[in-house]
C-alpha cells in the first residue's frame, strides 16, 4: 500500500492533505530531523521534498505526511496496537491544526503511551509540535 489520506476525506478549508508515511526511508529520515521527548510520546520532524504521488497528483500545497512506531520494548501486540491507533487518532485530529504542510512527523509511543490520559497525551503532542517549530536563534544572530 502507498501513501494514502486520511480515511479518504477530501481537502477542506485548504488545510493540507494528511498522509501516511509507509516507507523505511522517510522514517529514517525523520530521525535525522529534530526531535522532542514527552512523557507519552517522541515526536521526530523533518520537511521533506515534494513526494512522488503529491507531484503525479499535481498537488499545488504540499502535505503534512506522518508515521507511527511501536516497539515491542513497550509491550506485546495488543498494547502496541492501542498504542498506535491512540497516536493515529491525535495525529488525525492535532496534525492539520499544529503541524506544517511539508513536514515529515514521526510519533513514537511510549511505555506510558497506552495508559496515558487522553487530554494529557493530546498536550504531549501539541506541546511537541509548538516545540518542533518554535523559531530557534542561530548561531550568527547573536553578533
């Protein structure tokens, strides 16, 4: 399967399209990007290039693509399971608002990720985000 949108929704508003990554590359990518550690979760983050199926598409605004990982540290198939599919849910709902169209992100659960509240793992994740894209100082700035 390649990337594919969100639950094949069309783009409304002109919010960018949600994709999912799918190949190894673009994860290992992601990790060379920045990174920010929450209790419930790592988000990584990197921009990325116009994807293949964005530029067949012809799509004019580029996409906010994502990924989700779950090792088995975290536990046995079904608590990396609900782990995933609690990531999905906030990346569905949280990425399109705080996320930036061009833009790889990562979302690693936890061990704490499962059982985490829901309004607690909701503010890992936009707390990561805002972080994520917080303007940062350079170094030649501070002459």
């Amino acid at each position: 399967m390649s990337a594919k949108s969100g639950h094949g929704a069309p783009d409304v508003g002109g919010s960018p399209q949600l994709l999912t990554l799918r190949a190894r590359r673009d994860f290992l990518a992601a990790a060379k990007g920045l990174k920010q550690v929450r209790q419930g979760l790592v988000l990584q983050a990197r921009p990325h290039e116009t994807s293949r199926q964005e530029y067949l598409r012809g799509d004019t605004q580029p996409a906010i693509r994502f990924g989700l990982t779950a090792t088995r540290k975290i536990g046995n198939a079904v608590i990396r399971n609900r782990v995933k599919r609690r990531l999905r849910a906030l990346a569905h709902e949280l990425l399109p608002k705080h996320g930036q169209a061009g833009y790889d992100y990562v979302l690693i659960g936890r061990i704490h990720t499962a059982r985490r509240e829901a309004s607690q793992l909701r503010r890992d994740v936009i707390s990561a985000l805002k972080a994520i894209h917080r303007p940062r100082k350079t170094e030649h700035s501070s002459h």
